[in-house]
C-alpha cells in the first residue's frame, strides 16, 4: 500500500480545553440541552429494532443459515431463533435520554479527575462536515477504559451524531452499568468467536446495516484491545473487513475513516496496566468493582489530549489498487471470502491509520522524562533531570513529535509539577528523582523485591511507550549502523529490515514499506546533523555521537528482552511447550538472571512482550503452533531461533555504560 501516514498527517494546532466552559455551566443544563446533530445526508431513519429486523430478514442470513443446516442438520426456525438471541445479546439500543444521563455523570467526572480536555477544533469541524457526506469509521487508539466514554462526550457536546460502539463483552455483564452502556450506543461483542459461522454472519451483517443505512457513525479500536503497554498494537483486520464491504459491493459511494488520537497525561489504570504485565490477573468488569475503583476518581489524572485526524477516504485509497469487478460477480447479498490482494490491502490500511494515530499523539513533559528515567534507574538529580529532558524535547521536535509544553512557566516548573503529578511513579528527595515501588507489610523476598521494581519500571515505561514510536526507525537506523559490517548503505539497510521484521510486533510498520522507513529513518537524522550521507556510505558525525547512544538505549530494553527469551528457548525450554507452561517458565527463568545480576533490564518480565516474541519467531518461521485440546502448542526450531538469536546479538554490546546514557 502506497499511501503514507506522511501524506495523510495533520498539524497538532488548534486546541482548546472543553472542560473550561464546562467548569462555568451547571451539569444539568450541560445534560438537558438542546441537541440537533446535522445526520448523513443519505442516512435512512429506522430504529434500533428495525435495524435488527433488517439483519434478521437479510438474505445474506438466510443464505449463511441454509449452508449450516446443510452442514448440521439443524432445523432453519432453530438456527433463526438462535440468531434472533445473538442479536439481542449483542444489538445496540441507542437512546438520546440515555445519552443526555452519561453526559451528566461524565461531566461530573471529567471535571473532577482531569484538568483539562483539548480537543483540536478544526478536527471536529471536518468531522461534522464528514458525518454528513458519506458513512463515517471513528477509529481511535485504546489505552484506557476512559477512551469508551470520552468520544461520545464529545460529541454530544458539540451537537454531532452520536456514535454505536463496538465494546467488550464482558461489559456487557455489568449489572445496570452494562444497559446504560447499551443504551449509549455500545454494541457487545464476544472475544472468542473462533469458527462460529452464526455468530460471524450475525456480527458482520449487523455492522454492514449499520454502516449501509447510515445509521449512526461507528466506533471500534483497530488494535481489537486495550493497550496494556500504551504503545500501539498490531491491528486487527476482522472488523475493518466488515466496515468496508458495503463500498466494495456498491452499497455506497464512499466511507470515511477518522483516526482518532487519544493521550494522556496520566493513565487511571497505571498500576493495574503494570501487574497485568507481570501476571496479576485483570480483575472482573463488574458493577461492584467500578465502585469500589471511585477512590481512583479523588486523584488527578491532568491533561487529556483528543486530536480528530483528517477524515481518509476510501475511494480515493483503493484507486488502482483493487480490481471491483471480483464484486461484480457475486450477487451483493451473498458471502464472499476476501481476495489475497484486498487482504493486503486492508492490513496496509489498517496499519497506515494506526501510524496516523502516532503522528497525532500529543506527548507532554513526563513522557519525555519517562524516557530519561528509565535510562538512570539509580536515580537522577533534579537538575540533570531537566537538562537532559530539554535535550530530549529538542531532539523530539525535530523528528516531528507534537509536543504540549505549558507557556509562561519555567522549565524547572514544568519538572516540578509532573513530578508531583505522577507521585505514584517517581519521587523527589534531596534534589534527586528515584522510581518509586510499592510499598508493603514487613521484609520482602528476593522475589519480591524483583517484582516491585518490575512493578515500577513498567509503570514508567508505558509513558516512554506512549512516545517511543517518535524515535523507533531513527533508533533502528542507529543500531543497524553499530551492527553493520561497514558504513555502505545496503549493509545498514540490510540490518535495519532485520530489525523492522523481528520487531514489527513491538513497534507498528506498514507491511511492505521498509525501504520508506529508512528513509524516514535516515533523513530524521540527516535533518538533525546526527549523521552523513554519501551515495554509499552512512556515517555519525563528531557531534552525533551522544545521540547514537541514546537512540540505541531507547532500543536496549526490547533486544536485552528478547535475547533472554531466545536463551531460554534454545538452553532450557524443551522441544515441544504449551502457552500456558511458556508463560510461566519463562518468568521463573527471567527472574532468576534478574536476582543473579545477568540480566538488568526488568522489562524482560512483561507478559505483552513474551507473546511478541512468539509472533515475531512464528511469522519467521522458527516456531511452529498448533491446538492441542483447546490450548495453543508451540514446536521450537531451536536452531532456526538460535540463528535468529546471534544476528540479533552481533556487534550489540548489552550493557550502555551509564555515562554514555541520556
């Protein structure tokens, strides 16, 4: 796919905060306003259960319905009432009433847990205009349970169509919380549909009405799940799929998709976010816990940025690049299995819209000084602190990082108050900053000891992770050019997309443009005097040096982590592992090297990461896996790993001296 994020990206400008008139309204004439969104033009006006009767009646059902009876013998009015209850379970019911009820109560709790909520103006202006032309995708980024409300808060605030919701099932579960949020738009799906053939006709068939009629813009997170990392995941297809045929079989004209870029200055959910990484199990979404999470809601939580990228045309993305007439041959009501070329076009698009995301993340001070911190784990003075997070900030603006740096305060201000802001993640003594760990009843053990600092580290690293794709290919630029055998530019390059490839699990990629992430790579550098180019040789300059190292740090936590998970599949894992016995064997391994000293970097224990390992070594073809009773099974090549293991550790010296560190 050519398009590039580049071409597609906006100017972060424009903001303002939408809580400040919010703060000078009362909560209830904010509710019970009038409302009147401008809808799609070509928008047909049915209700929540007409929408159903629709899908119900469809002949796309019917047909999926006749093949099953074919297949199991079941009776036709047994397989329509079966459908007729997924619909229910799953269905929408979006009430204005409803609305105007999450309204009052988001006010209050926006109001009360973040300072402020900016909004690009000129993003929701395009959006209007979008909403009214053509079906409109909203497809923001997820980090937070938060990000399911904001967007509707949003939007009712600024009289725009209110949004249906692709949610979790297990929100559904939640007593009396679950109908409100039914109510509100959300739509329930299960998370492991596996190969029922109802469910998916149901799904897809109700996704396709709603975007065919026009019904209400719809809203699904591309990365299929919460970000436990805060960094981006790798996309899932299976939705977008959906979303898109009705152009593709000429039910409308075109589709908007809108990237939505959510950040925030601080997370809720930080602490539960780090455990979860290190094997605690998520709690249950209940009604009971949600009130028993209120205390969280006494704290702040500071800024929060909401940028509504440029609307992305469909038609104008699939010019030349997919062939209708494949879809002209198949009757529109009947299944159609996606053809190879429209799948890579769909990946490629579903990655470029989560690289717009990126671009349009608006990244504060802490994200920065999380990066800094995390390469002094002993601690860091105040001072050098900030000096070197002003560094940071001028190296991030030059590789186009959009950056919210409050005017009219000092720097050391600025420090100061994010310090005190994440109170639960660093603290100040003495002029010096430390990472803060849990505290606990009595001595702890060894193993103890090693999982809060883990704890701690992983808190901190998800706000570095909130700003790392600002400088993952000029740091892949940097440790290929260490690695490499000589200055020439295939040399590097040849290391660069060994890098791209085993990491495109950790750091989004677009498939197939690894030729234009190194150049974008190597002119981010270039532009910043880190480095020279000859027609074929790359090279650092004198006064490159210092920012070589640090790119290369900000890399070493992942290439420490997956060098021990090499490790311990080629010495200790036998041949054959499940899932279940990888997870836990290789946190008791990790945590071993972390008590001895042999491994440094706590980053080693995330569980998000081991699984990126496995995908990383399944797609290149040193791992196997297959369903043994319901559980994944993982055959290990442990040559093929090995091999895979010393190119990632040629010319890689593991350990950065501190000096050498930001």
């Amino acid at each position: 796919m050519n398009t590039s994020a580049d071409a597609l990206g906006a100017e972060a400008d424009g903001f303002f905060d939408m809580l400040e008139e919010r703060r000078r309204s009362s909560d209830l004439s904010y509710a019970f306003r009038s409302f009147n969104p401008l809808p799609y033009r070509g928008a047909t006006d049915i209700s929540a259960s007409t929408l159903n009767r629709m899908v119900l009646e469809s002949q796309y059902l019917s047909y999926v319905i006749q093949e099953i009876m074919l297949e199991s013998d079941e009776p036709r009015e047994m397989l329509l009432e079966e459908a007729s209850a997924l619909l229910d379970e799953m269905s929408q019911n979006l009430q204005l009433g409803f609305i105007r009820l999450l309204g009052y109560a988001m006010n209050k709790v926006f109001k009360s847990v973040f300072s402020s909520i900016h909004v690009n103006e000129d993003g929701l202006t395009r959006l209007q205009q979008a909403i009214q032309e053509y079906p409109v995708i909203l497809l923001p980024n997820h980090r937070s349970y938060m990000d399911f409300l904001v967007l509707s808060y949003i939007m009712f605030t600024y009289d725009l169509s209110i949004p249906v919701i692709a949610a979790g099932i297990p929100l559904m579960g939640m007593k009396l919380i679950g109908e409100i949020f039914r109510r509100s738009g959300a739509f329930f799906i299960r998370r492991a549909i596996g190969s029922d053939k109802l469910y998916w006709a149901v799904l897809s068939e109700y996704v396709r009405t709603i975007v065919r009629t026009g019904y209400a813009p719809l809203e699904f997170y591309i990365e299929g799940l919460r970000s436990r990392t805060l960094k981006s995941l790798t996309p899932k297809l299976g939705m977008l799929h959906m979303v898109l045929e009705p152009f593709f079989k000429g039910e409308v004209f075109d589709i908007s998709l809108v990237p939505i870029s959510i950040s925030y200055e601080r997370v809720l959910e930080e602490s539960l976010l780090a455990h979860e990484l290190l094997g605690v199990p998520k709690p249950k979404e209940t009604t009971g816990a949600l009130l028993k999470a209120r205390t969280v809601l006494k704290e702040n939580y500071g800024c929060m940025h909401v940028f509504f990228g440029n609307p992305v045309s469909v038609r104008d993305l699939v010019k030349g690049k997919i062939n209708h007439r494949q879809y002209n041959l198949v009757p529109r009501d009947l299944p159609m299995k996606p053809s190879k070329e429209m799948q890579e076009f769909v990946s490629g698009l579903a990655h470029t819209i989560i690289r717009l995301q990126e671009r349009n993340v608006v990244l504060s001070a802490w994200n920065l000084m999380a990066v800094v911190l995390l390469q002094n784990l002993q601690g860091i003075d105040l001072d050098l602190l900030t000096q070197k997070t002003l560094w940071l900030r001028r190296l991030a603006q030059r590789f186009g990082a959009h950056l919210r740096w409050p005017e009219n305060v000092s720097d050391s201000e600025v420090m100061s108050s994010s310090v005190s802001l994440h109170h639960s993640v660093v603290r100040c003594e003495g002029g010096r900053v430390y990472l803060v760990e849990e505290e606990g009843p009595g001595p702890v053990t060894q193993e103890e000891g090693v999982f809060k600092q883990a704890a701690a580290v992983l808190m901190c690293a998800s706000y570095r992770n909130q700003a790392v794709h600002v400088f993952t290919r000029p740091a892949m630029v940097a440790v290929a050019m260490t690695t490499a055998a000589s200055h020439r530019t295939d040399d590097i390059f040849h290391n660069f997309t060994f890098l791209l490839e085993l990491f495109s699990n950790e750091f989004v990629v677009i498939p197939g443009q690894a030729v234009q992430d190194f150049e974008e790579g190597c002119s981010l550098l270039q532009e910043s005097g880190v480095i020279g180019r000859s027609d074929e040789e790359i090279y650092v300059k004198d006064n490159g040096q210092e920012t070589i190292i640090f790119l290369r740090a900000i890399l070493q936590p992942f290439i420490e982590s997956y060098q021990v998970v090499f490790r311990y599949l080629c010495e200790e894992s036998s041949q054959t592992l499940s899932e279940k016995m990888f997870s836990t064997n290789i946190r008791s391994f990790i945590m071993k090297l972390l008590i001895s000293g042999e491994v440094q970097s706590y980053e080693c224990l995330s569980s998000d990461l081991h699984k990126n390992v496995l995908s990383a070594l399944l797609r290149m073809d040193a791992v196997t896996k297959t369903k043994v009773d319901d559980q994944n099974e993982f055959s290990v090549n442990k040559p093929a790993v090995k091999k895979i293991w010393d190119m990632l550790s040629h010319g890689w010296t593991p350990q950065i001296s501190v000096d050498a560190r930001l």
